[in-house]
C-alpha cells in the first residue's frame, strides 16, 4: 500500500519540481484582491514601498489622492511629486492608446517600479485600489500600522465583465444616517461597486427633503409604532449633495429610487389629496405591502410628482431616475371614479394597462427633466414604457423578456441577489425576512440566463445586491447584511465567468475580512450550525455541527465563554448529562463570532395521558382590550370572555387586528389564552416548534416567544414524549414587535421526530382537542 502510496505521488513531486513557480501561484498565491483581475501574471520578485519615494500623475488625480492618503497614514511613507518617467517610483498616466475602456487600466508592478494606465480617472482609480489589495491589509488602517509594504510583482490587464454592479440600501424601514452611508461607500468603492441604488421612498418614511412639500418630511419621514414608540429620519438636501458628491469621488453613481403608483402611504400622509380616497393617512407602522397608492385619473398627482422630480433631479445628477413601479395594489383604482374614467378616456382594458399608462405618463415628464427611467419588472405588465431599464426581482423571467424585446436590462432576483436573507441557519442569526442567501449562492450566479437570444444579451447592463430593511434595526445590522456577500456580486459583476473559482474566492476573505475590520464594518462570521438551542433528552446526544464556509470552532461545556485557546471542535460532541454549551467560529485574525449557546437538559419524558373523552377544537380565554407587549401584563385582566376555536389562528377573527391595509389600518389589540390537547403516536425525542408567546406542555413552560418577534423564531426545542395525549396552554399577545403583527404569525403547534441534523422528516401540525 504504501509503495502504491508513492508511485501516485512521483508524477506531483515532478510536476512540482519542474513548475515551482506555478504550483505556488495556484496554492499558496499571496494575490488577494477582490474582484478577481481578468487577466494576471505573477512575476518573480517584490516591490518595496519606502519612505520619500515619488509619484508622477495627472494633476487633481483623486486616484493619485487615494494613494498617496494611504501609504501616508496606514505605513507613514511619504510620496514625493516626480518630474518624469524615468525618476518616478510609481506612475499614473492617462493613455487612450494601449487602454480603451472607460473602467479598465493595465498595473504593472516590477522590483524598480510601479505603473497603472488607464484612458480615464475611473480606471486609474480602479487601478490604485487592485494596487493597495496587493499591500497588506493593514493599509486600511486609520492611523499608523506595523506590516511589510511590499508589492507582488505582477502584470495585470483589467476591465469588468458588466458596467453596472450596484448595490441597493432600502433606508425607509430603516433609516441610516448620512456618516454611515459614506463608510459603506468608502468599503463599496474598494470592490469596484459602481451604482448606489437608494431607495428613499416607501408606505413608511418619506427620506428626502423636497422644499416644495415640506409636509412630506415633516409628517411623511415620522412614524409610530404599535407600543407608542416614534420612529423618524430623513436626508437635508444639502446632506444629499454632500453623498452624491462623496460617491462621485469613489466613481459611484447614486440612482435615487422614488416609488410610484405604489408603495406610496408615507406621501400620501402627508398630501391625502393625491390618493383614491383623499385620507386621512398615516405612515404605514408595518411592513407588507399597502392598498391606498397614488390616483392614477388625477392630473394634480402627476404634477405633484413632476414637481417633487423637479428637485430630485437637481440633486442627483444620474441619468437614470428609479421610480419603483413594484407591488402596486390596484383595488382603490378598480372603485375610484377617477380612475374609472381615466381607463375609458384612454381605452384602457384594465387596471395593469392603467399602470403602464402611469409609468408611460412619468417616463415622458423624466424625458422633458433630460432623464430616462428604471423600474422594478412589474412595469412590465400592461406595456412596457418604451425607454425604460428593468430591473428584474421577481425571479429572471421579466429580464428575460425585457432583453428580448430589447430592453436594457438589470438582473437582481430575490432568490439570488437579496441580500436581506439569511446567510445561514435562522438558529444562529437575528430574524430575518427569510430565505436563504449564502455567500456562495451569490457567487454562483451569472447575469445573463441562457434564454436570453444572444444577440439581445448586451441588454443585461449587469446585476445589483438589494438589501432591504425590514429586519435590520441598527446600522449594523446593514454591515452585517452586506459583508462579505456585496464583494460577491462585485466579483460577479467584474470578472469573467471562467475566471471564478468559489474556494479560491472564500480563501481571499481571510484577506479581505482584515480590510472590513479596518474600516469598523461589522460583518456575517458563519456560525456553529446544527441543532437547536434547547434540547431536553434522556439518555445521551451526539451533536455534530458545520459551518458553511471552512473557519474553525471553538467550545465550552461549563457555561463559559470560549476564547481562542478553548477546545477545538473537531468531531461531534457526545453529551451524557445535563450541560450548557457554547461555541464561537474563530477567523484567522483572532476575531471570533457571536456565541452560541445550546442548554441540554437530562430529563425524564414528560407522562402522557391514556383513556380520556377529547373532541377536536380549543377552548379560548381572551381579551379585546389592551395592548400586551409581555404576558406578565396579562396578570391585571379582569374581563376575560370564554368560547372554542377549531385552530390557534381564529382568536385574531374575535379581537381587533392589523387589517393588512385593506381599509386604514386598525390598531392590534387584546390577548388569548389557549388550551387543549395534542396527541404522540409513538415514544421518541421530538422537536417541537410553536410561535406563541408561550407554550406550556403538562406544567412545563417550554417555548418562550415573549418579547420577541413571532417569526422564524430559534425557539424550537427538542423534548422526549411518551406515546399518548399532552395537556398544553398557549398563550398569544395581538401585538407588533419589529414591524411584525402577531397576526401574520402561524400558531399551530408543529411536531417532527428529532433524528439529529439530517432529519429529512417536515414538521407536521398536530391534531388539537379539548376536554368536555
């Protein structure tokens, strides 16, 4: 076996010896800029950058600024101006010769110096910023740092794949202050994001400063929530200049995003004049899509927004205006006689040709304003505007006929480029929206399906990250949203397909996870996945856990903290007595994750109960008065009324709640108090998964939602029943948490059998009973 062993290695050992050079490069490459260079050679020798060496540019050049900025504060070295060619140590040079493309640029690094060339200060930009990815990450750094300046000697020929590569921050669920969104650009601009999608607009906060309407700012940017909480924000103009103008110098485009006929409340707040109904109004306190949208028969509506686009356009100097477009309910305009109207003065068959007649009516008021549209593919339905740019989120089919019939279009599914998913297991993060979006995923996909005709595939202008905020309720939780997946679709949207390679790609997040910490982004670390948080058993678990890209995992099982030098998990973890566990991921660097904490709990199975009369149904104690935001409020009700309900859900018919904008919106109210049975066909250990504030099994309080968002909740718990049937009560607060109604939430209590982490068995809903 053994000799078997070395005649398999003999040809590799040659191959080594032969090509040194190239087996380092594809193994140990120290090249770690992100996205990957289209074309890259790797040179013998370094560059060492010192003190006092000079730098020949363009004057004004901010590639050179960049540069120079640097070098100055992370290393403390100094570039002095050259005079020429031949006494300079690095060179930036503007040649329309030997490069062509608006983007692209030629580095080349030698032991005597460096060069960057480009046709435009975009690509010398670019440029300088594969040049500082090849120094030491440390380069980052805002105040001086210890590393070894030196660069790789390399050769590299650079252009992107696709001229747009955007990102989109929603800032209406959630708004981000102005300092922070410069932050993202300065991280943005790193990867070569070009398009800064912002979405100022939505039914619950109006963003932007219009001087004009100062109503939409004084009561369009201020909601309040559910428990009486006031949630308010929006850009001043000047503010607006000062980021555009701060995107411009990093060679970001900031699109503004304005949203029309729909999606539209937090305006109509303020201006009720320009709805179906004429109010009143208020911004819309949870998320979900709203009913009451612009007034497509009204012409005072396409002049308020002619003139809101008036001040849009002043501020934003992009070519492109969004104006949404998506989720636009049409019932207000199938009953109001203005729209009603408006279809038979134009001889419009329905609603959806009455929404291509809006976004038709906006694109010629943006043509005369010098500008063209961009609208989210339901725009698509009833007739296309003839000049408009789509982009394509429910899924590639709108982009696919976009394409084809010859429009220019911008591919962003949800399935792939949303990027307020999960990046892993819900047990592991902070609720989320849904969906799962790893960073490999993200990756994987290419801009342009294969049913686009190829003659029509130059009408995919490129792809863009869209991350809205729903779930994310401080500004870090944006970071940790975007990083490290925005570099994903930049490496998608730079480099060619054949180029990527998705373990080298994870690798360079070593490299490019220092670079996130230097600029204080606080960004996803995957998580020990596997498991729930609480598990109850009666003799021993085996508990394996992975993460979905390879970092290594520490662990404790005294209840303490891990550090780095705690035990490393290896192989999975046998527990034989009652334990409480915790695990960090820890990256190269030393940063650690989050911990995970996993209570396991020896125990014996909680008794069933054999031969009682049950009929299938619910007994019902409730309230519809009240507000609860925690059940221990529950213990002042007097007034309880008494009745059964088939399913958990039907308490919300018999108490006040959230109408889902069907009419204004009702205020949540009231509270149940639900009890019954559930029966086990069989002995086991099972996970036991319910979205009631709190589920009671037998005496035992075993799931606790109180407090928390009643959604994808990492509140399952596994527990050992015996075959038979199981009182339980269950309580359900009809409140809000999060923008999250209780209402929206599914409150049947769900059973699988637990066979560890690869259980392929669903959670089933169990049959409910009560006692005469």
């Amino acid at each position: 076996m053994k000799k078997l062993y070395l005649i398999l290695l003999l040809p590799i050992w040659i191959f080594i010896q032969i090509f040194p050079q190239s087996v380092y490069s594809a193994v140990n490459s120290a090249i770690n800029v992100v996205p990957k260079p289209n074309h890259l050679v790797e040179r013998k020798g370094h560059f060492v950058v010192k003190n006092d060496m000079s730098l020949l540019a363009p004057s004004k050049s901010g590639a050179a600024s960049l540069l120079t900025s640097k070098l100055e504060t992370a290393a403390g070295i100094h570039l002095k101006s050259a005079t020429s060619i031949k006494g300079a140590d690095f060179v930036l040079s503007i040649d329309t010769t030997t490069v062509q493309g608006a983007e692209s640029y030629r580095l080349s690094v030698t032991t005597s110096q460096v060069s960057i060339k480009a046709a435009t200060e975009t690509g010398l930009y670019y440029g300088v910023q594969t040049l500082l990815q090849l120094l030491p990450p440390q380069i980052e750094s805002t105040r001086l740092a210890e590393a070894n300046w030196v660069l790789p000697c390399v050769s590299i020929d650079d252009s992107p794949q696709f001229a747009y590569r955007g990102i989109m921050l929603d800032v209406c669920r959630h708004f981000l202050p102005a300092d922070h969104i410069k932050k993202l650009l300065d991280v943005l601009a790193m990867y070569k994001i070009n398009r800064f999608h912002w979405h100022l607009t939505d039914d619950q906060g109006w963003r932007i400063e219009i001087k004009r309407y100062p109503e939409l700012t004084k009561i369009g940017s201020s909601r309040t929530d559910a428990n009486g909480d006031t949630y308010s924000g929006y850009y001043t103009q000047d503010q607006i200049k000062d980021i555009v103008k701060y995107a411009a110098a990093r060679h970001i485009v900031v699109i503004p995003e304005i949203e029309m006929p729909g999606h539209a409340l937090a305006a109509l707040s303020a201006y009720p004049q320009y709805s179906c109904t004429g109010g009143p109004f208020k911004p819309r306190t949870v998320w979900g899509v709203e009913n009451n949208v612009y007034c497509a028969g009204n012409d005072s509506t396409f002049a308020f927004l002619s003139n809101v686009l008036d001040e849009v356009c002043a501020l934003f100097p992009s070519k492109y205006i969004h104006i949404g477009g998506d989720e636009c309910p049409k019932v207000r305009w199938e009953s109001c006689p203005k729209g009603q109207a408006r279809m038979k003065e134009e001889g419009l068959k329905n609603v959806n040709e009455l929404q291509s007649y809006f976004i038709k009516r906006m694109e010629k008021i943006l043509e005369k304003k010098g500008r063209k549209i961009i609208g989210w593919d339901e725009i698509l339905e009833g007739g296309i505007a003839p000049s408009a740019t789509i982009m394509s989120w429910r899924g590639e089919q709108g982009g696919i006929e976009a394409a084809n019939a010859g429009h220019d279009v911008i591919m962003t599914p949800g399935s792939a480029l949303y990027l307020d998913h999960y990046q892993g297991s819900p047990l592991c993060e902070p609720v989320k929206i849904g969906g799962l979006t790893t960073l490999q995923q993200i990756y994987a996909y290419h801009p342009i399906p294969k049913e686009i005709n190829p003659k029509m595939a130059h009408h995919v202008l490129g792809l863009q990250g869209n991350l809205w905020s729903e779930y994310l309720y401080q500004p870090n939780q944006f970071d940790y949203q975007l990083f490290p997946r925005a570099m994903a679709v930049a490496e998608t949207g730079w480099t060619r397909p054949d180029l990527k390679n998705v373990d080298d790609f994870v690798r360079r997040m070593d490299d490019q996870q220092i670079r996130l910490d230097e600029h204080h982004i606080d960004y996803y670390i995957p998580m020990p996945e596997g498991n729930l948080n609480y598990m109850e058993f009666t003799d021993s678990l085996c508990l394996p856990f992975t993460t979905n890209r390879p970092v290594q995992v520490v662990y404790t099982e005294d209840g303490s903290t891990p550090t780095q030098n705690s035990k490393a998990y290896t192989t999975p973890i046998v527990v034989t007595k009652t334990t409480t566990l915790k695990l960090c991921s820890v990256l190269p660097q030393g940063k650690m994750s989050p911990v995970r904490t996993i209570h396991l709990v020896k125990t014996e199975p909680i008794p069933s109960m054999h031969g009682i009369h049950l009929q299938q149904g619910l007994r019902l104690k409730y309230t519809g008065d009240g507000y609860y935001k925690y059940v221990s409020q529950l213990e002042s009700v007097k007034n309880w009324q008494d009745t059964f309900i088939s399913l958990p859900n039907q308490l919300f018919k018999l108490i006040p709640v959230y109408n889902d904008g069907k009419s204004i919106a009702g205020e949540p109210r009231g509270a149940g108090i639900i009890s019954g049975y559930f029966h086990v066909d069989e002995t086991g250990l099972y996970q036991v998964h319910c979205n009631a504030d709190e589920l009671r099994i037998g005496n035992q309080l075993l799931i606790n939602n109180d407090g928390k968002i009643k959604k994808s909740v990492p509140t399952d718990i596994t527990v050992p029943l015996e075959a038979g049937y199981y009182p339980f009560q269950m309580t359900i607060l009809n409140n809000v948490w999060g923008g999250f109604p209780s209402s929206w939430a599914d409150f049947r209590i769900q059973l699988r059998e637990w066979k560890g982490n690869k259980s392929s068995a669903k959670l089933n809903p169990v049959n409910l009973y009560y006692r005469k």
